[in-house]
C-alpha cells in the first residue's frame, strides 16, 4: 500500500459495498470474491485464503488473487515462509518491509517483488487453525488502523465460510461412508413406513429378494415376509411404541420367514429399530437369510449320527482305532481293556518300554464315561523332583522363586477327566505321599497355598519297572503300589505277538509312503520272516524306528531295505536245546558259524542252486545276493546245492 492511500482513511460505504458484495457468495465463489474485494479494499497486489493441512505441514490455497487474475492449485509447505509464522505463532503478523531479506529462502517472493506482508490465522470453534488469510505488496507499508480493521472483518468471514465448509465436507463425507456401509452390507437392509410401505433397501436386499430398488420401492412389506411373519412385526412394532427406556430397536427372537424370487419360504435371523423424521415414524429391518447355515448344521448333526455309527461299527470289527494287531496276547489285553473302560477303577499298565502304554491309556480313557472331558498325560520321568509337586497340584504366585503367577496343577486340568501317569516309578517319594491322597480322599493343596483343591479325577498309570520289588527296596509306596494296581493290565512285548509285528511294519510302511506321496512295495516273505526273528528288545517303538530307516535308505524310494535298517540277526545271542534236557544253552562261535553253514546249505537246496532271484536262497534268508555269496565263501560252501 503506498504512502498516499494510508494518508487518508478508507471511506466506510466503501467497505460496506465490499462486505454487501461478497455476501452474494458461498463456498468457492465465496473465496474468490473475498479476496479479490480485499486486495482492491485495502490496494494491495495479492491477496489469498488457505486451509492448513497440518499432517503435510502445507497450506493449499482454497482462492488466490494475484492482482490480476485467479491462480489456480496454489500449495505450498509453510518453512520459512512468513506464513509459518501465523501458523506457528496463532497470532497475526504484519512485515512492513524488507520482506524478501527476512524470508530469503521462500521460492514464490522474489518474482512476486515481495516487500510487505501480512497474515491473520483462522480458527474453528474449538481452538484449532484451519488455515490463514494473507495479503503481500510489492510496496512498502506503514501502521494503518482501519486496514487492520478492514483485514480482520474479511478474517471473520472467511473464518466463518471455512467452518460452514468443513461442515458440509464433513457432512457428504459421513453421508458418503453411511451410503456405502448400507450398499455393502452383507445383510439385507429394509426401511419402511408406519403403513408397511418399502421406502429404501440396500443391494444385499436385492440379492435375497429379487427385483431392482425401484420396483421395490413404495410396495408392501408382505411382498417379501410371511403374513405370519408380518403378524409379529406389528406386534414388536407395538412393543417398541410402548418402551420407556429410550430403547428403540429390539432383536426378533426365532427369527422371521423370508419369502424369495421363487415364492419359497426361508429362515431369517432379523433386528427390528425404529426412528422418526418430520414427524413420520420409520422402521429398519435387518435380514440375514440363515437357510444354508441350518442346512449345514442338520447336515453336521446328520454326519455326526453317521461318525458315531461307522465308529460303533468299527470298534466291533477291530476293538480299537489305533491298535493294530490280531494275536491271541494282544486280543486278551483289549478285552481286559474293554471290561474295566466303562467304570472308576484305577488302572496299572504294565510293559516294557516301547509296547504301547499310553495308547491303552487312551482307548481306556475314549471308552469311559469321562471321554467328554481331558485326558491329561504326564510323563513322570520327563519332570524334574523339584518341579514336580508344582506341576502335579499347582502353586500361587510368589510360591517360590520364579512362580510369578498362579497356576493349575495337572490334576486340576484334568477334573471330572482322566490323568495318565507315565512312568509312574520314576516319582519321588514324597509325590507319591501326595498322590496317595488325591486317590483316597480326591484332595490336595497347591504349592504355596493353605486352600483345600477338590478334584473327581480317574487315575490311569504306566510304568516299565517292578513296582513291587522297588517298594521291597524302599523306593516305592507300597501303599500306594496297592492302590495303583486294583485293575493290573501288562501289555505283551512285539516278541509275544507273533504275526502282529508284520501288521505294524506294513501299518508304518504306509503311513510313511502316504506322508511323501508314495505307494510302499508289500513285504517280502523273506522280509516278514527276519522281522519275525528279530527278538525286538525296543518292541513296537524300535520297529517304527526301523522301518522308517528302511524307507529313508531305500534305492527306489519304494522298497524297504532292511539289510541296513535291521540290526544283524545272526550277531545276536542264539539259545538252543540240550539234547539231554528241556533246558538251553549258549552256542560257541563254531557250533554257530557250522549252524550258519548248514542253514545256508538247506536254503540252496530248497531253492534248488539258486542264489538270486524270485525264490532264490538269498530270499529266503532274508539277505542281499551279493551278502549271501560272500558268506558262501567264507563258509566255503559251492554253489551248485540241487
């Protein structure tokens, strides 16, 4: 502004004109308008009105005035820039002079000719800027009350249009999210009047009832429910009318029925809410069509009939599903199994290790009254003495270094279940004295705690170990010994089973091929019968062993190879009879190696001179040809045995 046009004051008609102008204006126009009479008003070249984009740090002009036209898109970052300082400061600025020396890092202010400047903040109701108004001479100024008094009525106004345009940003924003939230909604949305009219209903709605939204709309409601449905309606409609508690919306218990494109009826879940606008009550039914989800679940009650039938047929085929095995031992050992399932009494398996113990111990726990609830299984062995306690009965927290929180014991987890105890010899004495309790009495105090835990738990133990002998030493309760084994059960050793550890190596042979996509090649009747003479010292947990090292060391990836798989039979201890007595002995080294030969020999001439091949000697012994004609000459036998 020069000298001269701050010499005199501004005539006020001359403001009430601009104000009356620019008041002819809303929203964009509004903008354009004030700044434009507000660079004439007060004679300066530009003139500009932003809103502040505090995320981005960055004002974008929403008019900008350049005192000769309107430029558009104008935004820019507010450092070092004089309008940082409104912003920052919330507080007017005015810079009569020298402005580009001050703000010498501002791109737009030299092309401009910048010299004077000045700034006001606008804020919203609750404090917060939301952008500046700004006017930049290319002339120096001086102190001019009635120009500030002009700037800030024209601040005022932009403050209040900026406000009323964030209003309806927000407003078309919110209307746009409702909009989409109706459109996408998976449930089938439908407003209607107090005279059942349809008045709006989402895509979803569409979907289940067919039509388009304009056929549908200003139709009955009866078009898409029941009219025992529609009955119900009217009476919750009723129900809502009468609520004091401000409740305005109601789920529909069991529902309503929808009636679809076809005229079939269908099962609905569906909430009822009621509104008023001007004066009309309004009502909003949310649908979901339910009739695949009761279809399912008649179709999982359907398929859990037939799970329970084919497992009750199964079961009476092969007694149970995890246990193979068709000898006479192991056939006694189920239907000791079955007898005792289906009551309270305390089980002792027995066995050595590898026969199988746990898997009694769940068919026992599967066939009883308890199957509904956990099986726990503890291995007692796996559980250090000092932790034991703690991880049997529980303990409090600060019970001792390291219990940071409270925590259920094992007995606790498998209340109104079952609890295996494997291992059960390996418990420490004073264990044992608690264990002892929990049988008799079903009671316990955690570690750390003088609260009395009741439980209803059934006992299911497992040892490898002679109980009875351990307690003779003092390392076992023999009370407790008697109170574990009211119901004995001892699982035979694989060497007992005869013909069953041929089912177990064709069982694991399979699993194996079925996890890597193979089919396994049948055993051999020489492979069946080395399985046979193996004494398996480690029983069905060694067999497994040893048929997933065949499979792994297998040329073809199909054929077992027990020649690296199996421990060597003939190294093994060999007993035979006296000929004297019922009694056996141990054979020396030559009595073997000519037993060695002349079991050789009989193969040969069974198999006719032939090493090899189909049928060949080394077939039925169970070796690789090349194995066999190696021993043959050590052992010096000819081939030629026909």
């Amino acid at each position: 502004m020069s000298q001269e046009q701050n010499a005199h004051a501004i005539d006020p008609q001359a403001l009430r004109e601009i104000v009356e102008g620019t008041s002819a204006e809303t929203g964009a126009g509004f903008f354009d308008a004030l700044v434009k009479h507000l660079a004439r008003s007060i004679g300066t070249k530009c003139a500009w009105v932003t809103e502040w984009l505090p995320d981005q740090r960055r004002l974008r002009a929403l008019s900008f005035w350049n005192g000769e036209n309107y430029t558009p898109d104008y935004e820019y970052p507010i450092a070092d820039t004089p309008c940082e300082s409104v912003v920052e400061s919330r507080r007017p600025v005015i810079i009569h002079d020298r402005l580009i020396d001050l703000y010498p890092k501002d791109p737009d202010l030299p092309h401009l000719g910048a010299m004077s400047y000045m700034g006001v903040p606008l804020f919203d109701t609750d404090g917060q800027i939301m952008g500046h108004l700004a006017v930049l001479d290319d002339k120096p100024t001086s102190e001019n009350e009635s120009v500030t008094a002009i700037f800030n009525i024209f601040a005022g106004r932009a403050s209040a249009e900026l406000r009323r345009l964030r209003r309806d940003r927000a407003l078309h924003e919110r209307e746009q999210k409702l909009s989409l939230m109706f459109e996408g909604a998976m449930d089938a949305i439908i407003e209607f009047d107090s005279d059942f009219r349809i008045t709006n209903l989402n895509a979803a709605a569409i979907r289940v009832f067919g039509g388009s939204v304009s056929d549908r709309l200003d139709k009955g409601l009866d078009e898409l429910v029941t009219k025992e449905s529609q009955g119900k309606l009217i009476y919750l409609i009723g129900e809502l009318g009468r609520k004091n508690d401000g409740k305005q919306s109601s789920w529909i218990p069991d529902g309503l029925e929808g009636v679809d494109p076809e005229g079939k009826r269908f099962p609905a879940e569906a909430t009822l809410s009621r509104y008023e606008l001007a004066g009309r009550s309004f009502y909003t039914l949310i649908l979901r069509n339910v009739h695949e989800r009761v279809a399912a679940e008649e179709r999982i009650r359907s398929l859990m009939g037939e799970a329970d039938y084919l497992r009750a047929e199964i079961d009476a085929i092969q007694g149970f599903e995890e246990i193979v095995g068709a000898s006479p031992a192991l056939r006694h050992v189920l239907k000791d199994v079955e007898r005792v399932a289906g009551m309270e009494t305390t089980v002792l398996i027995t066995g050595e290790t590898g026969t199988g113990k746990e898997l009694i111990a769940r068919a026992i726990h599967r066939r009883s009254e308890r199957r509904a609830k956990p099986l726990i299984t503890v291995n007692c062995a796996a559980i250090s003495s000092n932790l034991q306690e703690s991880e049997f009965f529980g303990h409090e927290k600060g019970a001792f270094t390291g219990a940071v929180q409270r925590r259920d014991g094992r007995f606790k987890l498998a209340d109104g279940g079952t609890i295996f105890l494997d291992e059960v010899g390996e418990m420490s004495l004073d264990l044992q004295a608690k264990l002892l309790r929990v049988l008799q009495e079903g009671e316990f105090e955690p570690v750390g705690s003088s609260r009395t835990v009741r439980v209803n738990v059934r006992v299911v133990a497992a040892t490898n170990r002679d109980l009875e002998q351990m307690s003779k030493e003092g390392l076992f309760r023999a009370d407790l010994m008697y109170r574990l084994n009211v119901f004995p059960v001892h699982l035979p050793s694989l060497r007992e089973r005869g013909e069953d550890v041929v089912l177990l190596a064709e069982m694991f042979a399979r699993q194996l091929g079925k996890r890597r996509g193979l089919t396994v090649a049948t055993l051999s009747e020489a492979q069946k019968s080395r399985l046979r003479r193996y004494d398996w010292p480690g029983n069905i947990r060694e067999l497994q062993n040893v048929i997933e090292r065949a499979f792994i060391t297998s040329l073809d990836g199909k054929t077992l190879n027990l020649d690296r798989a199996l421990p060597d039979i003939e190294s093994t201890s060999i007993s035979v009879p006296r000929a004297d007595s019922g009694e056996s002995r141990v054979l020396t080294a030559k009595e073997l190696k000519d037993l060695e030969r002349k079991n050789i020999e009989t193969a040969l001439v069974t198999a006719k001179g032939r090493v090899s091949g189909p049928g060949g000697a080394a077939e039925l012994l169970g070796l690789n040809a090349n194995t066999l004609a190696s021993r043959m000459r050590v052992l010096g036998i000819a081939k030629s045995k026909s």
